[in-house]
C-alpha cells in the first residue's frame, strides 16, 4: 500500500514529529472504509508509545518479555493475564481435569478451528465440489457449531444432561457460548470439577465418533 515498503520506522515518526499527524504515502487514494480503518490505526499507534526516533534499524521484538526475546512461558502468562479477567472460557478450558490433549482440542473448537469440512472449505485444503456434509446426519455443512452443539444426536446428548444437574437454560446460539454459558453454570463446589469436565468429555467423544466414520 505504501510506495516505499522498505522506509524505517524511524523515517516514518521523522515525519510525523514534522507534520504532526502520521503520514504513511499511500499509493493511491484511500477508499471510505479504508479511511475509518486509518483513524483506528493512528489511533492505535498515538496510544502505542511509538513515539521518540530513533536511529536504530527496525526489528521485531516481544513485547511479553523484558529482554525482547520470544518465550512459549512468556506467551502462556501472557494470555493467562489477558484473559482471566475478561474470558471466564479460556479458565474453564484451561484449568479442567480434561487430559491435555481434549484440553487443546477444546480450546481449538472454541477458537473454531477443528478441521471440520467448513473449516478445510475455509482455508482452501477442499473444495466447495467436495463432500462437506456432516458426518452424522449428511444434511448440514460441517461447521464446529452443527458438529458439536446443533446436529440432531449431539444436541440431543446435551438436552439429555443438563437435567440430570437440574440445569435450564436458553440455548447460546454458539458453540463458544454453550462452553461460557457452561462457566457460569451454577453447581455445587464439590461437583464444580465434574460438570465442568462434562463439556469436553462430549465433545472429545464426538469428534472421535466422527473420525472413526471419516477414517
Ligand atoms: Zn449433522
């Protein structure tokens, strides 16, 4: 977009000391959605503390650790801090008596990223003239949502449980709102562990009963 990609950030925030806004040299001129898409970022940058120029090649540095330095503990303490205020979710997944692996699995069909055929579909791996049915019931695009929450005998595994924990509810329209609406999900301390296992011992389950008529 820029007519010199290889300018210096330094160069860039020369400029903008001068002209006193930031100024990035467009190759053309910007589009209406484009120009709401600047102001967040200069909005962005003016929050960012990218400010004094320096004389110092461009680099890449992480932020998460003092040194710069890219750490995985560091990026696991990062999203533990960001999250745990905001996204009871990421605790429920990440602090469950679910072994690891179901854990990681949860945590990617949160994000929707499990390769159902919608996400493959998605990312190019099939094509739309390819089989993307679900597996189970062979009339919905496979998508995390109708594979874990809504097709017919998943659905009918969660309406079947939630009575036994004299739980009601309104459905989340989600499969990441059925795991936040499952947080907070009032139970009894002693059985806290247990129903909070619950979501990922069905879905696991799912996703090998799936497998095992795909493979
Ligand atoms: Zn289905």
């Amino acid at each position: 977009m820029m007519t010199n990609n290889d300018e210096l950030l330094s160069q860039v925030l020369a400029r903008k000391m001068e002209l006193q806004k930031w100024d990035f040299h467009f190759r053309r001129d910007l589009y209406d959605r484009e120009l709401v898409k600047l102001d967040e970022l200069n909005e962005l940058l003016d929050q960012s503390g990218v400010a004094e120029p320096r004389d110092v090649p461009d680099q890449l540095l992480w932020q998460a650790t003092s040194s710069g330095k890219f750490s995985v503990k560091s990026i696991y303490n990062l999203a533990f801090s960001s999250h745990s205020n905001h996204d009871e979710t990421f605790e429920l997944i990440w602090k469950n008596v679910a072994p690891p692996r179901v854990k990681s699995f949860g945590w990617l069909a949160y994000l929707g990223r499990i390769k159902t055929s919608e996400f493959l579909l998605r990312i190019g791996i099939i094509q739309s003239d390819e089989d993307t049915l679900c597996k189970f019931c062979k009339k919905s695009l496979e998508s995390v949502d109708h594979l874990l929450y809504f097709c017919k005998p998943v659905w009918d595994t969660w309406t079947e449980i939630l009575p036994w924990w004299g739980m009601q509810w309104v459905p989340p329209p989600t499969f990441a709102g059925l795991l936040h609406w499952w947080k907070a999900g009032i139970v009894k301390s002693k059985h806290k562990i247990i129903w909070e296992s619950i979501p990922f011992a069905v879905i696991w389950t799912v996703w090998d009963a799936r497998n095992q008529l795909v493979f």
